[in-house]
C-alpha cells in the first residue's frame, strides 16, 4: 500500500514537471519569436556596415551569425579577405597577421557602434602592427563614427601616429610627455608651429576623439 501512495506521489510529481517544463518551452518559443527577427535584422545591418567599411579600405569583410538551439552557443562569426588571390576565411589568431586582425577589431566596433549604449569608449593601441597605407583608411573610419551626432566620446590611446592624418574640428589631441629633461623640450614644443596643426583653432572641448 505505501509503495503504491508513493508512485502515485512520483507520478502525479513528474506530471507537475512536464507541465511546468511544456510552459517554459513555451515561453522560450514565443521569446525566441519575438526576439530572434530583431536579431537577424541587426546583424544585417551590422553586415551591412562591416563589408562597406572592408570595400572602402579594398578588402572584404563579412559578418555571419552561427545559430544553435542552445542561446549560449550563439556565435558571431567575422570573415575577412585581405588579398585578392584568398577566399574568405574565419577571422582567428591562426590565419591573419596581428595588423589584420587590428583592422578587423576596429571596422567591427565600428559596425557595432550603432547598437550599442555607454558613455564613451577607450581603444588602446588599436593602430601598433598596422601597415602605413590601413592605418590611415582605419584612423578616417574611426574619426568618422566618433565625430557622428549622438555618440559617446571615444578616447585613443597610441604612442604614435601617421604623419599628415585628416582630423576633425570635434577632435582635442592630447599630448602626455614626461621625464626629468622633459621641461625645455616641451616649452619648445608648445611653441612649434606643428602644434597648431594638431589642435585646430575650432576645436571644441570636449573633443570627441
């Protein structure tokens, strides 16, 4: 009799949980249905915006998202072309040189500007192991996308740029120099015509760059 109470127990408890995980699975498909069109339609444009911003430098690009029935397992996937004679390939640390993947980095933040809220953004050193001709396409994307109405600030860190860069008025370039024989160079320096090409007379504080 009492092991018979208990697998009514055990049953009527199992059917308890059907029910309850038939209800999620529910809520999960009506979610799914809900959220997952928006998301293809952001990586669309996404997409859209990476693989101009590859046209524009002459390379391909292109963003795919890989799907999966478990949501952790979801995966964007970035594919790039930067010569001719490849096909497109996974973006991975094994197949590009650190330059390309540099690019790659910034053309997707970039992609991903749009879509994103915070206050401001820092990139540190993005442009070291770049190539001359990259740099300077990546520096005018970059100065493009911060300088947008209605962005945050953005803050770039480097030990060095190209000479001869297109800046913008929205921009304020900060120069660190330190050192104990640092005073006499940097009177100098402040002095030095190059200085106002630096910093353009209507630039406004706070620049966005």
């Amino acid at each position: 009799q009492e092991r018979a109470e208990r697998i009514q127990e055990l049953e009527a408890t199992l059917n308890q949980d059907r029910a309850t995980l038939e209800g999620d699975e529910s809520q999960i498909r009506r979610m799914r249905d809900e959220w997952f069109p928006k998301l293809r339609e952001m990586v669309h444009r996404m997409n859209a915006a990476f693989a101009q911003s590859f046209r524009e430098i002459g390379c391909v690009g292109e963003l795919t998202l890989q799907e999966h029935e478990d949501f952790d397992k979801f995966e964007m996937c970035v594919w790039v072309k930067f010569r001719e004679e490849e096909p497109l390939q996974l973006l991975s640390s094994h197949r590009q040189s650190g330059g390309e993947r540099s690019v790659s980095t910034m053309l997707y933040l970039i992609a991903l500007q749009e879509f994103t809220k915070c206050p401001f953004r820092v990139v540190d050193e993005i442009n070291q192991g770049m190539d001359a001709v990259n740099e300077r396409k990546v520096f005018t994307k970059m100065v493009e996308a911060a300088c947008r109405p209605d962005t945050p600030q953005c803050f770039l860190l480097t030990p060095k740029l190209l000479p001869q860069l297109e800046y913008s008025p929205e921009m304020t370039i900060l120069c660190i120099m330190n050192g104990p024989r640092i005073d006499n160079i940097a009177r100098t320096w402040r002095t030095n015509s190059e200085y106002k090409f630096f910093k353009p007379a209507n630039a406004t504080a706070p620049g966005r760059l």
